[in-house]
C-alpha cells in the first residue's frame, strides 16, 4: 500500500510541471499603418486632376 501511494504521488508530482506550463500571451497588436497624409494629398491631386478634366472638357 505504501509503495502505491509513494508511485501515485510520484506520477502526480513528475506531470504536474506539465500541466502547469502557461501558454505564452497573445501578440501585440500591430501598429497601424498613417494614411492621412500620403492618402488625403493623393486624394486631392485626383479631385484637382478631375475637375481640370471637367472644365476643359466644357470649353
């Protein structure tokens, strides 16, 4: 009897560092990309290239 309590905590005690591992934690979240320069001057330049177009066209 005592030889299968001494096997019984034995087992317990060499898989429980198993059991007991943390998972690592979730990722940072990413940095986000700035859009509002580049993309709001891009913008423009179309709106400006586009009512060029318009008004030439109506002349």
């Amino acid at each position: 009897m005592r030889m299968l309590i001494f096997t019984a905590v034995l087992f317990i005690l060499l898989l429980l560092p198993i059991f007991l591992q943390a998972q690592p934690g979730l990722p940072a979240a990413p940095s986000q990309a700035p859009i509002d320069g580049g993309l709001g001057l891009l913008a423009a330049a179309g709106g400006t290239y586009a009512w060029k177009k318009l008004k030439d066209r109506k002349e």
